[in-house]
C-alpha cells in the first residue's frame, strides 16, 4: 500500500466532496471504488481531515455491506438473491460457482485475487432472472453451467 | 391555565412539562422496565421494554412517545407482559448466564428483570458467544459477550463525553460495539473516565480491579499500607453499606478501614488544600505575567487525557499542579520513606477515589519516583472498597466512627467540595480573595460557581480585576466551551474542567446513582463544608506543617507536573 | 445548450423542441434500461448508427435545434417494461415492437421498416400463435395505463430538450409563475395523491405540515432507494424519465419553501445515478436548477446520495441518517420528518414514482387525478412482475384492478403451464395472498383488509412448485439480514424466527415451533422500532394463516408439499426402469447406493444426503425425486 498516494487521493476526495460529516459515505465510496477495498490506513487519516471518530468512521463503514475491509479479487461477482431470482433458482448457481472456486459464505475471494464471489439482494433486473453482475455488468438468464463458462471466459480474459 | 392530565393504569396523572411518558409513569409511582433510558442520555427507544398500550390496543414506547392530554396508556396488561417476557427471553438467550460469577450480579438490571417478569425457562438454543475480554485497560475491563446493545455506553462515550472511543460496529444480529477495527481500547482515544461502565446495565463494562493487590499488601507484614480518601467517595458509600443516602461516612470509612488492616488512613482533602495552595498561587502568576489564559484546572486526570488526545495544544494553558492524589501521595511517600518507625518496609500507597480515571493517572511515567516506584501503588474505587468492606464482613452501619490518622489530620471545607462540580474553583477563589469574612465566603458561594449544570459562567471581582471564569462538567461540555474560547467568542481567566457530568461525586468509581442521589451526594458535600470549622485550604494547619516539615525545598517537584506533549 | 432566463425563453425553448420532434418522421427507439443493455442493447444501438451512415440515411441522435425534413431519429430510451423479451427496439410512428433483438437483426430492421416502411414480423412478439406487430396491441400492454411510465421507453433519457420535446417542465413553469405555494398545495392534498413508496400516507399532508413549518433552511429527499427484492419501478423512472422525477421534486421545493432536493438512490442502481447526473447536469446548464431559475427569485440545487448497501436505509429516519454520513439506523418518532428531518430540520420525504406523479396532477389537477382509480386510492400505480410468470417486467395499472387482471390478463399466467399458488405482494414487509384474492382490487386499503400492503409494488408470482415455508424462510433470511441491529425485538426476534424456519425447512421442525412463529411475530409486529421490524414478520404471518398445512406437512411427516426443500427429499430407484449400470453408486458420495450390476439399485435414506448426484447421473430416467 503506497499510503502517501492514499493520502494524495483521499485529499482529492475530500476536496471534491467537502469534510463534513455528511461527506463521509461519498468519500468512502470513493476509495473503495479505486482500491476496491477500504485500506486500514485510511481512517485515522479521515479521521483526522473530517474531524471525526476512528470509531465511528469504522461503524458506517461496517454497517454497509458495499463497503470491504479486505481487497477484493479482479472480477467481483455478485449472485442476485433478489425474490425473482431465487423463485427461479439463483441457489444453485451461487452454490456452483462456490464450488468450482472453492468458497464459502466466509472465504469470498479466491487465493490468487481472481474472484469474489458475493451476493446481492436484488438488482433490480428481475426481468432478467436468475441475474449476477461481474464487476457492474449483469450477466442475465444464468444457469449454473453458464456460470462455471463465464468463469473460464473471464479466466481467459485474465 | 387548567392542567392538563393523562390517565396512566387509569390515574389521573398531571403533565408539568415532561418531555416523555416514561418520566410520567414514573411519576405515577410505577418502576418501568427498561434498559436503554436514561435520563442524562438522548433516547434510543432500542430496548422496547417501556412499551405502554393504549385503549385502542395501540402500542406505544413509553421513552420516546410525548404525553398527550385525556390520552390513557395502561403498563400492565396481558399483552405487554408477553411482549416484555419475549424480550427478555430473547435477551437472555443470547447472554452468559453465569450470574454467580459476574461482578455485576447484584447490580445486573438484566437480571432484575429476568426475576421480576419471572423467566422460567429460555425457549432457543443457548447462543451465548464465548466471553471476549479486554483487558488492555487499566480503567475499565470489557467482556463483549455480555453486551445487550443497548448503546448507553456509546451515547455516553460520543454524546456526553465526545470521547468517541466505542462505536457500534457492523449491522444486525452481528452488530456489536467496539473500537475501531477492534483494536484494544487502550489503545483508542479512551480517556478512562469510565462513564461507559456507570451506565452499562449488565457486566459487559466494568471497572478494572485493584482489591487483590491490596489485600495482599495488607497481609504483608513487611508492608505499610497507607491509604487516603478522596471526598467524594464519603458521600457515595452509604447506600451500599446499608445507610441513609447522604449520611457522610467519612469516620466510619476511617474505622473500617482500619479495621480491615490499613495501618495509615488519610483523608486527599488535605492534598485538596495542598492543591488549592499551589493551585491559587499559580493563578495569581498567571494574572500579574498576563496568561496565559484560560488556566485550566488540572485535578481530573481523564480531561487531562483528553486534552492530550484532542487538545494538545492547549496542554500550557493547563495548571502544572499535580492533582489533589498525586500531591498527597507524594508528601505521604516522602514521609513515611523518612521515617523512623516505618524504615525499611514496604510502603504502599492506596488511594480511595470515586474515579476510573485516577488508575491511570497513578501508572503515568510523569508520577514515577527518582527511584523508579509509583507515587500511588493501587487505586481503589468507592465499589471496590465497599466490595472490601463486606468481604470483610465489616457492619459499618453500626461502627463508630473515627477520625484520619496523624500527622495531616487537618482538613478544611475548600477541600471537600473537590468532589463537585465548581468545588476547585470555589476553593481557589476563597484562596485567592482577600477578604476573609464571612460575608466574603457567602458572596463566593452564591457567585455562580455551584450547581449541577454542565456550564457554569460568572464573573468574580477580586480587588479591580474582575475574574471571568467558567465551570464544566462532562468532556462534551467542555469540548462546547474550548471552541467558544477558541473561537474567540469566549474568554475566561480559569476554567475548571471535570470529565464526570456533576463532577467526582457522579465519578464512574462510585456505586451506581440516578440524578436524585447524585445531587443529595452534592448536598451532602456542602454540608461537610458548613461543619467544618475551617474553610480556606490556607487555613489548615497540616498544610502549613506539610510545607515547612516534610517537603521544604522539594515543594514544586513533588506537588508540579509536566506532561509530555504528544504530536497530534 | 445555452442559458434560459426568462419563462418566455423557456416556452419558446419547448416549442422548438416540440417542433423538431414533430419533424422527426421516423424515430427507432432502442431501450437502454438496465434489462436490455445487459442483453447487448447498446451495441444494437451502435451496429443501427453505422448501417444507417453506409445507407446514407439521415440520421439523428440528439435533437436539433433546426433539424431537416425526412430524418430518422435513433433513440436510445429508457425501460419499457417487458424485460422478459429483451432486448427491445421500437419504431416510430407505427409503434412497431421488435423482441430479442439481435446485432444480426440491424439489417433487416434497416432495410425493412426505415427503407421500405415494412414491420419484421420475425421480431414481433407472439402469444398463443397471434403476431403482435405494434406495441399497443400486446396483450402486456393492453390492459396498462401508463401515466407515470408513459415516457418511459417513449425518449431519451439523456435530453432534456427530448423531455421539453414532449411538454416538459410546464408543470414546474406553471408552480412557479402561476400558482401560490399554498395553491400546489392544495391540488396535491385534493387529488389524495398517496405515497407509492409502502405506507400509502397523503403527500398532501406531508407537503403542507413542511410548508407550514417555520424553520429554515429545508429539504425535498427523494427515496429512490428501492430495495425490495423484486421491485424494480422506481429505478426505471430514474433511469428512463429522470427529469420528470426532478420536476416533482422542484415543485415540491416551491410548494414548501425549500431550495435543496436530495436524492438517494440505491447502490445497485448505477444506470440510474448516471442517468440522474446527466439529468441535473443539463437542468443547470440551462437555467431550470439553480441559484434565481428563470428570474423568478426561486433557487433550488439538487444532490445526489449514493445508497451503500442497506435496505433499513428505505426507512425515512435511516435515510435521512444515511446522507448526513451516519449509521443507517432508524430513530424513535416523534419527531416526525416533517419537523425534524434532514439535518434535523423540516423534511419532504417521498419516494420516486410518488414524485413522479405530480407534474400531471399539476398540469391535469387534481379532478383528473381522482378520476383514476377509486377515490381513496387515486392514481396508477406501477408494478413490477416477477416470479414464475409469463411475461415478466414493469407494469403500470389504474389503482383498484384485481390481482387476476395483471396475473393473467397481462402477465400472462403461470409460466409453463403449471398452477397458481399465491403472490408475494410488498417483498419481505407483505404478505402472500392466494387464489381466494384474485378478484382483489389492488389499492392501499384493500389490501390492508386482506392483510398485505402495496409497499414498493413488486408482485413475485409463485408456481405450485414453490413451497410457501421456503418463501417465509427466505424473507425472514432477507429481513434479518438486513435488521440494523438497534431494537431487541427485531434484532434477536427475527434471528430466532429464521433458525425455527430453517430447521422446519430442514426437516427439524418441532410440536410447538408454528405456535412460537406466532407468538414471536405478534411481539416483532408490536414492539419492533421502526417498519421494517414492524413488518418483518408479514410474510411469516401470512403464509402461516393460508398455508398452515404446509407447515405441519413439514414439522410432522418431514415431508415438503412442493417437493422444494432439498433436506426433505427423497431420492428412489425405479426398479422397472434400472438397467443396474452401478453408475449412481459410483457417483454417491456418501456411498448411500448399493446392488449388484445389472440387477435394480437401491438407495438407503438414512445415508442419503439428498444431493441428486445419482439422479443427474442415470440416463435412464430411474432415479425418482419427490
């Protein structure tokens, strides 16, 4: 972790959108888009900018599920577990593309930072379902064997 | 105008201004079941207990829903039994059920509940989580697997004390409060005010423990143990030990200690006076070299934390004093150490404090010895020695009392009222103004200094300068008052600054209190003082005999500190 | 685009607009919402711009300010709702509907219906052996009435002169030039104009307690935070119509005496943030939002609030906690939004399609409003249909049409022949409602009669191979997991509904645990803080009260109705049809199977994990589920 960029980047964040309190979601969503993650050196650097608690910077940043403490794998799949997908059967592909990555409910990325393997409760692409997205994009219509293909596609990618 | 009333379990009840239903079934004489309402602290309304029904069927959380008038609520009925069982059980369910081994088995308002709505049997599987301490504290000591979420703690860390140590951390069932990325709390912002365990209604925060060390220091006979009592754990004791609130107890602490084995028992009304002594001299420089200003008084070693974290910059304009303890305790080393009698013991010094705080003034690196030992080898809180006191299986209501060991016997009331808000000040101001009448002490007293308000401001006319002062209690307090001075909107000579709202009576040391026996622990302070037949510190002979005999040229390094300005 | 400052700039603005837009004689419209664009929409757009170009076809994207005679316009528009049928395009003036198109599809589109004016029947949408060739005359789309999707699928949400083009901001012009505050106060209070966003409360109401308030400053928030699993409306009108969103919000800001708007929108709807910032990028630049708009005196500036993942967040106080940078979680009321909101100061707070509805009332009052729908319950309210049914999408219909209407008039009925069972109407704070309510009328106090709730609008329409346990398991999975964790009773109450579902579901039910749902739910229902626990147990409630024997199917003979749970399974061996090729018990991972080659297999239960490996590997058909 270059923290000295980090910090660089976060005083642009911080310029852009303000450093009050009420800033503080917009900032984060910031720095995990552009690292993926919320690096650990980042709070008590906002907590000193925006004039807050480290421990309520880490409260919101735990209370919403978009945000991560740990690095996410290159391809970030979210699995919809929205109710249209999951009365057409989204189940079985979360459960297939676990298995072929070797994942659970609590290891989300795979060794070699290729992927993480989420879900999400709806995407709002219910027309679509069973619906997941790699990294935005929604991928509709899923079936577990189109799961386990759109990996060796993104395999191939990488 | 025609009052107006609301029907509580069918009563007639006048509403006069309560802000809540709750405060007017109180007033009805009913005790309502909660555990996140507390009047010092903004409502949560997250425990659902107070839940009242209406005559619609209608249910309506008595804290946080404001009394309407010919509105009639009913607190009891098979409904709401149900729904406050249920949450019991779900509470319970959830919780360590070790209840002989916890600390706060006869304080656990869980508990009490548990008894009182009668939870016979707990319906789901056990998921109590394994207990998570944290222990990295000096002040308080953590067990996370005890904690209900009802966030008292975090409202008193962040609204109160604007501490910000403790948050609530993650969402839902895996919510919990912590630091930030769990990192030790000791190694947070926390300030060790302890304020989070005074309101935390199970065992998941409590003050950290020193009776053991200080048992066995009693059982060594190659040891001294000498102990002094700060003045406001003699107004926080009695309800524990079986007496009328607001008896002053300070005898009978004297007698039973020594009864317990202490073999010097002292009062740190003396090193109040010691204090006030340094304190008012110091001020004095401070008006005849212009500042700077505002002094900050320095007996609270949570501010004192909390300066530094938040405030370094301000650390000069803070008094060098040493605090009452720290005063007393080095005079009482520098004694005992030179005496005859005691040479080649063990001397180990224990003070008595209705304070967290004080644990961790008394390990500073600043409070070292020449040789290397602490200035105060254990702190006992106001709980710990009652805890002492039935171990001992002491019946302090019927013991005599006694008076404090000598020498430093003497003690004055400027000392006394340490243990409240405005108590210093009033103190120093006594010090400081050169009339020395009675009428002069009157004016004092009514100048605006006493009250159980979090922000006092006055003005005191002392010859032709006139004082411009502030009192606060409680960090947030003072926090409002350090942005108004530093914004220039404000300006003042001194400001006394307690970390406890209410000041050391209210200390987290001191045996739970709601705000009706925090305030007869004030009064009962007031009226030490009108007893006593000495009211300025200068006045008390011990201060004199303390200067001339025992300390003579080391005064400023025993009784002045420097702390060590941290980079923020 | 250049500044407007005067209301007769902005009337000869739109009459421009309206004009090039008439000129436009041929108009492709392909659409972009969300649903299409993952099915390659965009790239269709694009292979339509090149074919035109080496057609030599005038062409137009954007729409100009002096266009020539004869060109063909080539939009790309926002949702039109029939997601199922994918990607979407249509042509103009005909209406013709093009389905599942793909790049293959440009040239024939190009050659036959710009060049020769012929529909592609290929591409038409077929039911029951009928081509549809224009839109309106799909049975999906029959029995609409799209007000507030109108359109929706209709321009390009990228234009604001597309939005002129159709009569925009002349709802807003009239507010502010023509109207008193008090005056669009009461048009909204008297066409019972009703939240769309769950609760069904008066925007009225809410607009004059705001406008009555005396402190200052105050806010307009729009909850676009959809989070219903399974409800998707909202985001289609920011991402298809987001000016028409904007012009509610900014007459709600005359309306009350505000001058900032905020949006917030949730995390999983990047299309629509785009959309919106495109949308308010270009109201500025032409004057409509602003410090002094069209030198009326009137200033009102619009924010955007991202959503970073939490459904508590559709709540008003955790919303409102949310933009101020907070913890999500709710607060006890009062006070009330109205008084202390944003920032704790008086708070318009109405959701997307609520907003979206007031530029019509304004401009059609309130009369016209009330005279669709019933009275109680004016308006359209739109819907999103999904599940087990045929024709999945966005619908919009008249307040008060029956289940029946949209289940099987424009839904379609059940997908693949198979039976109706019940729908899940309001996501995981309603409840399911059964054949018995098929003659509903869909409007706010009906269906609180019948003991679900609107909410949001999504409708999931559910097979007989659904088991209703399993659904009541996998709301409470959602709503606990999204509990914010601040009161006992739905922090631990719905922890502890969920395990009893699970271990129903997995055939470790207990004598007893439908009684404890029940008491549970009765004490979630009444003490929870705020309404997603309040209505956590709705679908609990509900499934239990009509589908009791499902639930005792379960508990006590372990065995699922629906043949849907896979603990409760049981997998057997047809003897007339095993050949005894010993490939299911070399598959069986717990060596569950046994026999002798060429002889029928059998398979032990009290091994059996239920997994399938043995009936995904006969290929004879002999391994039996059920």
């Amino acid at each position: 972790m270059n923290v000295k960029e980090l910090y660089q980047k976060t005083d642009g964040w911080l310029d852009s959108f303000g450093r009050e309190e009420r800033s503080l979601i917009a900032v984060l969503q910031a720095i995990q888009e552009e690292y993926s993650y919320l690096p650990r050196e980042v709070f008590p650097y906002l907590a000193k900018e925006m004039n807050l608690n480290e421990a309520q910077i880490y409260g919101v940043a735990t209370f919403y599920e978009n945000f991560s403490l740990e690095a996410k794998g290159k391809y970030v799949i979210k699995v919809c577990d929205g109710t249209a997908c999951h009365v057409r059967k989204s189940v079985p592909i979360l459960n297939k593309l676990r298995q072929e990555l070797k994942l659970d409910d609590g290891r989300k990325t795979t060794d070699d930072q290729l992927f993480t393997v989420e879900t999400v409760s709806c995407l709002g692409a219910c027309g679509l379902a069973p619906a997941l997205t790699v990294n935005g994009e929604v991928h509709a219509a899923m079936t577990p064997e189109k799961a386990v293909a759109l990996l060796a596609e993104l395999r191939r990618e990488a | 105008m025609m009052k107006e009333y609301m029907l509580i379990d069918k009563i007639p009840v006048p509403i006069e201004g309560e802000k809540n239903i709750l405060a007017l079934v109180q007033k009805a004489g009913i005790d309502m079941p909660t555990f996140c309402y507390y009047s010092e602290l903004s409502v949560y309304g997250a425990c659902r207990m107070c839940m009242v029904e209406d005559d619609r069927g209608n249910m309506h959380a008595a804290c946080s829903t404001p009394p309407k008038a010919g509105m009639s609520v009913v607190t009891n009925s098979a409904r709401l039994r149900k729904y406050r069982k249920n949450i019991l059980e779900l509470l319970l369910a959830n919780h360590c059920r070790d209840c002989t081994t916890c600390e706060k088995s006869e304080s656990c308002r869980l508990k009490e509940l548990a008894r009182r709505f009668y939870i016979e049997d707990v319906r789901f599987p056990n998921g109590k989580t394994e207990p998570e301490r944290d222990e990295s504290s000096v002040c308080i000591s953590i067990d996370h697997s005890k904690c209900i979420l009802c966030g008292d703690c975090v409202r008193m860390c962040n609204e109160v004390q604007n501490v910000g140590a403790i948050s609530f951390v993650g969402r839902g069932s895996k919510m919990e409060v912590g630091t930030a990325f769990k990192v030790p709390i000791a190694n947070t912002q926390c300030v060790g005010c302890g304020q989070c365990s005074a309101v935390c209604p199970t065992g998941a925060i409590v003050v950290q423990k020193n009776v053991t060390r200080t048992w066995e220091a009693i059982y060594d006979p190659n040891t001294v143990v000498v102990a002094q009592i700060a003045p406001a754990v003699r107004a926080g004791v009695a309800k524990e030990l079986g007496e009328e609130n607001g008896v002053i107890a300070a005898g009978k602490i004297f007698a039973a200690m020594r009864r317990m084995g202490f073999n010097h028992v002292y009062d740190t009304t003396t090193g109040a006076d010691l204090t006030v002594t340094e304190e008012a001299a110091e001020f004095l420089e401070r008006l005849k070299d212009d500042g700077p200003f505002p002094m900050f008084t320095s007996c609270c070693p949570a501010w004192i934390r909390y300066a530094e974290n938040k405030h370094p910059e301000l650390m000069p304009n803070i008094s060098t004093c040493r605090s009452p303890m720290q005063m007393f305790g080095s005079v009482i080393k520098e004694y005992f150490e030179h005496n005859e009698k005691t040479a080649g013991k063990r001397i180990f010094s224990v003070a008595v404090m209705p304070c967290t705080a004080k644990k961790y003034e008394a390990i500073r690196p600043e409070f070292k010895r020449p040789d290397g030992t602490d200035t105060i080898d254990a702190i006992i809180t106001t709980q710990e020695l009652i805890q002492m006191i039935h171990e001992a299986g002491i019946d302090f209501k019927n013991i005599s009392p006694e008076s404090s060991s000598m020498p430093f016997g003497g003690t004055s009331g400027a000392g006394v009222i340490f243990g409240v808000t405005g108590g210093v000040t009033e103190a120093v101001l006594r010090n400081v103004e050169p009339d020395k009448t009675y009428s002069a002490l009157q004016q004092i007293a009514m100048s605006g200094v006493r009250g159980l308000e979090g922000v006092k401001e006055t003005t005191y006319q002392v010859g032709d300068q006139e004082l411009k002062i502030a009192v606060v209690s409680g960090l947030g307090n003072a926090e409002k008052l350090i942005r108004k001075v530093q914004s220039g909107e404000a300006f003042y000579h001194l400001i006394e600054v307690m970390a406890c709202p209410r000041g050391c009576i209210a200390g987290a040391g001191q045996p739970f209190a709601r705000s009706r026996e925090k305030a007869e622990r004030a009064k009962n302070l007031y009226t030490t003082d009108n007893m006593t037949q000495i009211k300025r510190s200068e006045s008390n002979p011990a201060i004199d005999e303390i200067y001339a005999k025992y300390i003579g040229r080391k005064a400023h390094s025993l009784l002045h500190v420097h702390y060590k300005v941290k980079k923020k | 685009m250049t500044r407007i400052n005067t209301r007769d700039e902005l009337i000869a603005l739109r009459k421009k607009c309206i004009a090039a837009e008439k000129r436009e004689k041929r108009k492709i419209l392909v659409c972009a919402g969300t649903g299409c664009v993952s099915g390659g929409s965009l790239n269709i757009y694009a292979a339509l711009k090149e074919k035109m170009a080496k057609e030599g076809i005038a062409c137009e994207v954007e729409l100009a300010a002096d266009p020539h005679e004869d060109v063909v316009g080539l939009k790309k528009s926002g949702c039109h709702g029939f997601c199922e049928m994918g990607p979407l395009v249509r042509i103009e003036p005909e209406g013709w509907l093009y389905t599942k198109v793909k790049v293959e599809d440009v040239d024939e589109i190009v050659a036959s219906s710009i060049q020769e004016g012929k529909p592609v029947e290929r591409l038409a949408y077929k039911q029951n052996g009928v081509i549809y060739e224009k839109q309106e005359d799909i049975p999906f789309y029959q029995k609409q009435t799209r007000k507030v999707l109108e359109d929706c699928g209709r321009i390009d949400a990228d234009s604001i002169l597309e939005y002129l083009g159709i009569g925009g901001y002349r709802a807003f012009e009239k507010a502010l030039f023509d109207m008193e505050p008090a005056d669009i106060v009461k048009e909204i209070s008297d066409s019972n104009l009703r939240g769309r966003g769950g609760g069904g409360f008066a925007a009225g109401t809410k607009w004059s307690q705001v406008a009555r308030q005396k402190t200052t400053p105050k806010y307009i928030v729009c909850n676009g935070d959809e989070g219903d699993p399974g409800a998707f409306m909202d985001r289609s009108v920011m991402e298809g119509d987001p000016h028409r969103m904007l012009e509610g919000m900014m007459i709600a800001g005359i309306a009350c005496g505000a001058n900032d708007g905020y949006i917030y929108v949730r995390a999983e709807y990047p299309m629509a943030v785009a959309r919106l910032r495109t949308a308010i990028a270009q109201a500025e630049e032409l004057g409509l939002l602003g410090e002094n708009i069209l030198g009326s005196g009137f200033s009102f500036r619009m924010h955007i609030n991202r959503g970073a993942g939490a459904f508590v967040c559709g709540e008003g106080s955790a919303l409102t906690a949310s933009i101020e940078g907070k913890r999500g979680m709710p607060r006890v009321k009062p006070p009330r939004t109205v008084e202390h909101g944003l920032f704790d100061k008086p708070t318009v707070l109405n959701n997307v399609e609520t907003f979206a509805n007031v530029a019509p009332i304004l401009l059609n009052g309130a009369d016209w409003y009330k005279s669709i729908g019933p009275e109680k319950s004016p308006g359209t309210k739109a819907f999103a249909l999904t599940g087990n049914i045929q024709n999945t999408g966005l619908i919009e219909v008249p307040m008060g049409t029956t289940l029946r209407e949209v289940i099987f008039d424009i839904g379609g009925g059940i997908r693949g022949g198979k039976k109706f069972k019940a729908v899940q109407i309001g996501g995981p704070s309603g409840g399911c409602l059964t054949k018995e309510h098929l003659d509903l009328p869909l409007d706010f106090d009906s269906l609180k009669k019948a003991g679900a709730i609107i909410g949001s609008g999504g409708l999931v329409v559910m097979d007989e191979d659904t088991c209703m346990v399993e659904v009541a398991r996998f709301f409470m999975h959602f709503t606990q997991n999204e509990s914010c964790g601040k009161c006992v009773p739905c922090r631990e109450g719905t922890k502890r509904m969920l395990e009893i579902l699970e271990r129903i579901v997995n055939g470790e039910g207990r004598e007893g645990d439908i009684e404890l749902l029940e008491e549970l739910a009765d004490t979630v229902t009444n003490t929870a803080l705020c309404g997603l626990g309040k209505t956590a147990a709705g679908p609990v409630v509900s499934t239990i009260k009509y589908f009791r024997d499902e639930y005792e199917a379960h508990i006590r003979e372990k065995r699922c109705p629906a043949g849907a749970c896979q603990k409760l399974k049981r997998f057997t061996i047809d003897p007339e049809k095993c050949r005894g090729c010993s490939k299911c018990a070399r598959n069986c991972p717990v060596n569950a199977i046994s026999g002798e080659v060429r002889k029928p297999f059998v398979i032990d239960g009290s091994k059996c994990i239920k997994c399938g490996a043995c009936k995904d590997n006969c290929a004879f058909g002999a391994v039996k589920e059920g």
